[in-house]
C-alpha cells in the first residue's frame, strides 16, 4: 500500500484546494499516471502515481482544503496495472505524433523566463502555436501566468514547434523546458494527415472571426460570459487575457447569466460574476492588509459655492411647493448615486469566490440622536427626486430620534 500525499508546492504556498480526481477508486493506474489535481492561488499542480497498481482508497474529496504532506489517497498492489497499459498503449496511438516538420533541422529548448523577483512558479495559461506550426525567433508561442503577472514565452529560433513538454494549466519554474522547436524547418515538410487535427481542435477556439485564445476561453467559461462579447485590444482585434479580465469584472445591466448558479437568488436587482483566481488573491490580500495594517483617511475638498447659492436662491420656492427644506444632503446623495454607476465596483460585495453587483443604490445617512450616531439607510436613492430625498431622510431621521 502507496500513500498518495500533497506534494511541496512552491515557495510560500502551504496549503491547496483538492480540484479534480482523474482517477476513481478502484480503478487500475499505471506509474507516472495522473491521479489527482490539486489547486492553490498560484499553481495548479498534477499530483502522479509513482507506482502502478490499483487506486484502493480516495481520503480527500474534491473541494477540500489539504497541506503540503496531508494524505490524498492510497494506492494498493499491480492488481489492475496491466489492465492500464494496454489502455495507456491506445491512448499513446491514438494521440497526434509530433509532425515530420521536426525532422528538418536541430531541436532547440523552449524554456520559461524569468517571471519576476520573489515570483517562483507559474501556470502555463494558453499555447498560441501547437505542434507542426511555423514559428519566427522571438514570436510569442505561449503565455504564463502567475499570481503578479502574466507572460509572454518567445520562441528560441526560426523553425517548427515539433513538440510540447507540458499541458495548458500545468505549474512551471524558471528554466522549465516547455517545448521544442526544430530549427530551420517548415510546415510544408509536415504530413497532411494529422495538419486535420490542429484545425479540427482550434474550431471551438474561434468565434466568429475572430480567434479566441485559452486563456480568454477560460475565463468566459468561469464568468458565463460569450468570448465574442469580449471587446480585442490585440492583434487582429483578437481579444487578451486582459481584456477578458476587464470585460468580466466590469457589471453588466441585465442579470447574470442562469449558467453562472448563484448561492441564492439574486434577481434583476443584483448580478453575480465569478472572480478570477488572480482577482481573489488580490482581494483576500487588500482584506489582510485592512485587518493589519494602519488604515489611513483622505479629505479632498469641494466648491460647494455653487450648490450654496443655488440653495439660497430657490429654498423659499422649493419649501413652498414641496412642503419639506431644501438641504445639501440631496445634492449629495444624487452625487453618490451618479459616482456608482460610474464605478460599479463601489457599489458591490464579495461573496466568497463571486463579486455581486448592485443594480439599486441605498444610501446611509447618519443621524445624531441622544443615543449615539445611528445611520438609517434610504432604499432607491436613484429613483427618488430631490425633494423625495429630503422627505425620505427627514422621516428616518423622525424615526431614528424616537426609536422606532
């Protein structure tokens, strides 16, 4: 009997989510076999069997949090191993060979920069060149991300992509070979035979015209988003990782899309988007930061003069027609108000891994009492006039004075 145990995961992660068993139990493995994927806010890390055998026992279920050393599973004997192997042996056949482009010239290392001080390890987010493509020295062939970054792997030489040493979402270091490129070679050298599965592969990875990266894929599946939708800064108006960030993060006006299962029902008033894994590192960190650290205030100041003399001039008018006074707190509400619909992110929650937007906007309004400072909230501050605002808040004031 083999423990399967969480490995060491990089340089200041010491704990991760169980993701995703490739493997259920009872089900025979051969060696080097991945079993399990485990997830951190850095990496996404395979987990293989380092034997062949039978997977007897699953300890940690998918969703729960485990440390580096925690007991995965447990791999019995060679019961089922030559079961897998000749399972091992289609999927190999069946799998596109590397193209006869590589046979054009010497094979050059692809290996991961530097991705920055104190950042250790990445994720390999998207190839944007597959095996039998013809590649220029210094073209973009794959992007990395990290929890700081995201990078750009050049290619090393003039050539073919002959092979990939990894698969998109696997952790890599600095120096990590992650592919290989027959220098000198062309495309034509390629067999037409397997040119059909690289095209048949990259059909659902463009939309409309425009071809859609994995990366940008990925997190429009996560937010339930439409990739076509997604506004391209790139080349050829192709959509990056960044704008498909900025698109998923920014609030939309009609509710979120039934994909995206909310918690609970949120309704038109209220829309849910799935956080990135970068955005919920920073979030969990600026969290941590306001819990330690020493909060500091800003005043910033504002010619009111205006405001003040439009206040004087009409509040003998206004009163008379509408029965309440003319304040400043209704000219600061309608400017809080116009503010949030222009920085929704204001006006909006965490809720575990999702941000929920406000369609609605409910101002506090602090009202001394002998109490203390109590703040009764106004629902709706965009639907109400000036003058409905003035009324709303003397009445909550009414209320906040007296208890009620």
């Amino acid at each position: 009997m083999t423990d399967i145990i969480v490995p060491t995961l990089g340089e200041s992660v010491t704990e991760a989510t169980v993701g995703k068993w490739l493997k259920a139990a009872g089900e025979a493995v051969a060696k080097d076999d991945v079993l399990v994927e485990l997830e951190t806010d850095k990496v996404a890390v395979e987990v293989s069997a380092e034997a062949a055998g039978t997977l007897s026992e699953i300890v940690a279920n998918e969703g729960d949090t485990v440390e580096i050393g925690a007991l995965l599973g447990r791999l019995g004997g060679a019961n089922g191993a030559a079961k897998s192997s000749p399972e091992k042996a289609a999927e190999k056949t069946a799998a596109p060979a590397p193209t006869a482009a590589s046979a054009g010239g010497a094979s050059v290392d692809v290996t991961v920069p530097s991705m920055g001080e104190s950042v250790a390890e990445g994720t390999i987010a998207s190839f944007l060149k597959q095996v039998g493509d013809t590649v220029s020295k210094d073209e973009t062939i794959a992007e990395i991300e990290t929890d700081k970054v995201a990078l750009e792997v050049p290619a090393t030489a003039d050539g073919v992509i002959a092979e990939w040493l990894v698969a998109e979402g696997d952790g890599v270091t600095p120096g990590a070979v992650i592919a290989r490129i027959s220098a000198g070679a062309s495309a034509a050298a390629a067999s037409p035979a397997p040119a059909a599965a690289p095209a048949q592969a990259s059909a659902p990875a463009a939309t409309g015209e425009r071809p859609v990266s994995p990366s940008v894929r990925r997190i429009s599946a996560e937010a339930g988003v439409n990739p076509a939708d997604i506004p391209g800064t790139g080349r050829d108006g192709r959509a990056t990782k960044a704008d498909a960030l900025a698109h998923v993060n920014a609030p939309k006006a009609a509710a979120a899309p039934a994909a995206a299962k909310p918690a609970r029902d949120l309704g038109p008033r209220e829309e849910r988007v799935r956080m990135t894994r970068l955005r919920q590192t920073i979030a969990r960190r600026l969290k941590e930061a306001q819990d330690t650290a020493a909060m500091l205030t800003t005043f910033n100041d504002v010619d009111m003069s205006a405001v003040m003399q439009l206040r004087k001039t009409y509040k003998d008018a206004f009163f008379e027609k509408h029965r309440v006074k003319l304040g400043f707190m209704g000219f600061f509400t309608k400017a809080v108000v116009a503010a949030l619909k222009e920085i929704p992110a204001v006006n909006a929650e965490i809720d575990g891994t999702d941000i929920i937007y406000k369609n609605h906007y409910d101002i506090g309004m602090a009202v001394g009492t002998e109490r203390g400072l109590v703040v009764p909230v106004l629902r709706d501050c965009d639907e109400l006039s000036l003058a409905g605002i003035e009324a709303e808040l003397g009445n909550v004031a009414k209320k906040a004075r007296d208890g009620t």
